[in-house]
C-alpha cells in the first residue's frame, strides 16, 4: 500500500468538511474509509487492502492543510 502524503486535493484548502468529502469520493469511488481529523489528532492502524481519505479540520469544519489525501 503506497501512503500519499501530498494532497490530491490541494484546492479543497478552507472548504467545507462535508463538501471536501463529496468532491473526494467522486473522484476517488474506491475509497473505503474516511477519517476527518482535528488538528494534532493521530490515525489509526488502516486495515490491509483499504483506501482510506484523511482530511484535517478545524473548530469550523473546515478542510486544513495540507488538505485531503490519500493514506
């Protein structure tokens, strides 16, 4: 499994949470799981074989950098 560090999605910076997701997941229909994560927050193990979305946000649900990405 390759982890992307960089953002797939870099325009989606300053966006809404719930909309960032949408954009993602039509873009990326084989994504299984997706983690929204406040900051400082830390990932859990990912299970073998899943795409799994990360997207950072803040008190305001919005998307943070370095915005959504595979991993």
């Amino acid at each position: 499994m390759v982890i992307e560090f960089r953002s797939l999605w870099p325009g989606l910076i300053g966006r809404d949470v719930r909309e960032a997701v949408q954009i993602c997941v039509r873009q990326r229909p084989d994504i299984r799981i997706v983690r929204v994560l406040g900051p400082g927050d830390n990932l859990s193990p990912l299970p073998p074989g899943v795409i799994r979305l990360i997207v950072y946000n803040d008190n305001f649900h919005r998307v943070l950098p370095p915005g959504p990405y595979i991993g």
